[in-house]
C-alpha cells in the first residue's frame, strides 16, 4: 500500500533542488471499497454539489457508487461512449461543473484527463474513481488533450483524492490490463531520453524520482506472468506501480520520469490516424509497441562501441509535408530554432560511454518483447491497426512534434 505521508517525507528537501509537491491528499485503494466512496469524498471535504462524469460502461462496472452518493446533489454526464478527450469536451464539462462544487471522473485516460483539465481551470476538487489498471495518468498532473487533430499534453492538475476498487480493477477486461503493461513498460525509454538529455543539454533530472519510476517499472515488469490474471493481488501492485509514476510526474511537474519518446512516436500515429478520421487503438498497447520499436534502435546503438557525431540536417521541407495538415503545430514547436541547434557534436562524442552505459541500464529489447508478450501485450505494428508505411513514417518524423530532447532525435546526429 502507498504511505502518502511517508512518501512525501522520503522527497522533501531533495536533493536535486526542486520542491517535490503533492496536490493528492488521500489515495482509497481496497476490496469492495465503491460502496464508500460518498464518505471518503465527505472526509475531504468534498462539499454537496458533485459532478459525476462517467461513461456506460465505466459506470455500470462500478455498482453502487450511485447509491454510496447519497446525500450529495448529483449532476451526471454519461457518455455513450467516449474513446477522445478533446478541448471541446473540456468546454462541455466545465459548463457544467460551474454550477458544482466537486467533480469525481469515474473510468481510466479519456475521461480522466476531461475531468483533470476541467477542475484545473475551475480550480475544484477532483476525485478519479479508477475502473482499469490500463494507464498511468491517475496521479498524474497533465491531460494529453486533442485540439483538432493535434494532441497536446496540457498541464492541468492531479487529483485531490484517487480511489481504486480492487475488486472492479481485477474484473477490467484482459486487453485493458495488459495496455497498463505496455504503458508501464514504456517508462525504460523515458528513463533513457530524460538521462541522455540530461547529459548533453543540462536539462533538469532527479534522480530520486527517476528511480521512483525504475522501481515501479521493474516491479510491473517482474508481474508479467500475472497481468491478465482475474486477480484481487496482482491488480492492487499494478495499479499502485501505475500511480507511482503518476505521483513522480507530479513530483517533478513534467511527463519526464514517465514518458519518452515512445510516447511521442504513440502520438504522432495517433494524430495521423484521426487526420483520417480514424480512432486509434488503446493508449498503452500503442506505447507497448512504440516501446519495442524504439528500443531495437537503443540497442543498435549501443552496439556501436564508439561514433562520430555531426550537426544535425534536416530537410524541413520533407517533414512538414508528413505533417500535412499538422504543419503549423510543428512549425511553432520549432520556431525559432530547434531543440537540436545548440548541441555540439563533439560532446555527443565525448559522452558516448555514458550514453551507453544508460541505455544498459533497462532490460533489452529482447527482454521486454519477452515480458509483453508473457503479459498478453500486441507486440506488432499490425497488431494495433497501423500500416506499414505509417509506422515507418512515424518512426522518422515523430521527434519534431515535440520541443523534447531523446536520444532516438540525437541519433540523427551520429554516424
Ligand atoms: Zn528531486
Ligand atoms: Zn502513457
């Protein structure tokens, strides 16, 4: 079980000069624990008014919630079926959550990050009741939101109280469980691309943080075997590694210890999908295959025992005609210079030991390829509904729709 007090002791005062705060007060995580979630939302002090988004699916798994709101004034919005958390969608509910004076957000990602982004700019207490161990984002501080077609990862908040019935996680479909996996197993490229840039461009690391994350990471990674089990057990430790990361994106106030860029190469499908007026498949099953496209590159090279690194050139003529309609996004993302402009190639040289020293420190491809597919993780392009063409596309273009250092950028640079 999280200690929350323990844990914000363990970060106070650390050492890599930031202050490390927590907006979460009260995590709930426990067996049969819907038919309290009115009183936990009373202890914090969640006043009458109570906004209750949630979608048909998400609501009926959790039976009973209704009935343990008794005594607050409900408004709900129940959506048929929701797979995109847009900026519109925000608009929708902040209308609504003028007139409240709580939200709770009941379901994973989608309607999580909604209700997050809404409460953050109404400033009002939010309770995430999680129906799927499926992603990371519960205790996390931003809301990847579509604008257009264009996803954007919005600060917003993390929520005031997160609550987990055991029972309701354990009964999430298998295809859910396992996005969780690949979601989690992501975290080994972020903690690749935030070391590596570190070294080179002085960007902000915290080591405590990034061992919050590898710790969690390896201890979803030791699970694989027991993912898509209908397990009480197993869902409370992924559930919980899930959260860790979240809280050390909150602890650091960036998607740094949790998201690399695997995540990244997950957008740019997604946003290419939905140019097509496509909607793409699970967050974490994406990322789980990104993942292993990404790291195959990692070992590539880390085979090479020394380089010979060069400016970067880039054609931006031929990366913005892949954008498309996307264009002006990435044109702003790289206006007026680029992430990779003052990067000397000479230090990419010196620090190459480094970098592959850091690459050696997460599991291999072959390895991680092994645990997702253990953990009944797609391992393939084919898999998750991308083309060919769209995967090697995204593979190329993807680091440009981001103003983000990761060593799959910094390997244009080399040799
Ligand atoms: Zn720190
Ligand atoms: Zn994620």
């Amino acid at each position: 079980m999280i200690d929350l007090k323990e844990l914000k002791k363990e970060f106070e005062n650390c050492k890599c000069g930031m202050t490390h705060t927590l907006n979460i007060k009260d995590i709930c995580v426990g067996s049969g624990i819907t038919s309290e979630v009115g009183e936990i939302l009373r202890k914090n002090n969640f006043q009458k008014r109570l906004l209750l988004v949630a979608d048909k699916t998400t609501l009926s798994v959790s039976e009973g919630i209704l009935d343990s709101l008794k005594g607050f004034s409900v408004t709900k919005k129940i959506y048929p079926f929701i797979r995109e958390a847009t900026v519109s969608e925000v608009q929708v509910i902040k209308e609504l959550l003028k007139d409240c004076d709580g939200i709770i957000g009941v379901g994973t990602g989608t309607i999580h990050d909604i209700c997050r982004k809404s409460a953050a700019e109404l400033d009002k207490p939010l309770c995430l009741f999680a129906t799927a161990p499926s992603m990371d984002g519960f205790a996390s501080y931003n809301a990847p939101l579509v604008d257009g077609n264009f996803k954007i990862t919005y600060s917003a908040k993390s929520p005031e109280v997160i609550i987990a019935d055991t029972k309701i996680l354990a009964k999430a479909p298998p295809e859910l469980k396992s996005a969780g996996f690949g979601d989690m197993i992501g975290k080994y490229v972020g903690l690749i691309d935030w070391q590596v840039s570190s070294e080179i461009t002085g960007e902000y690391y915290c080591e405590k943080v990034a061992n919050l994350t590898r710790k969690a990471t390896d201890r979803i990674f030791a699970l694989a075997d027991r993912i898509t089990k209908d397990d009480e057990e197993s869902a409370t430790e992924v559930f919980e590694a899930l959260l860790l990361t979240g809280i050390g994106m909150s602890f650091t106030k960036t998607s740094r210890p949790a998201s690399g860029t695997e995540h990244i190469l997950s957008h740019f499908w997604e946003c290419k999908k939905l140019l097509e007026g496509e909607i793409s498949d699970f967050h974490g099953k994406k990322v789980g295959v990104a993942t292993l496209l990404i790291m195959k590159e990692y070992q590539r090279l880390y085979n090479k025992k020394s380089i010979k690194a060069h400016k970067e050139i880039i054609d931006w003529d031929d990366v913005l005609n892949n954008y498309g309609e996307l264009k002006d996004e990435v044109i702003k993302l790289n206006t007026p210079d680029t992430i990779t402009d003052d990067i000397s190639p000479e230090i990419i040289e010196q620090k190459w030991d480094r970098i592959r020293e850091i690459i050696s420190s997460v599991p291999t491809e072959k390895e991680i390829f092994k645990g997702m597919k253990t953990a009944g993780c797609a391992t393939s392009y084919e898999e998750i509904g991308i083309s060919e063409k769209l995967m090697k596309q995204g593979l190329k273009y993807h680091p440009y729709m981001r103003r983000r250092l990761s060593l799959y950028r910094l390997s244009n640079m080399i040799d």
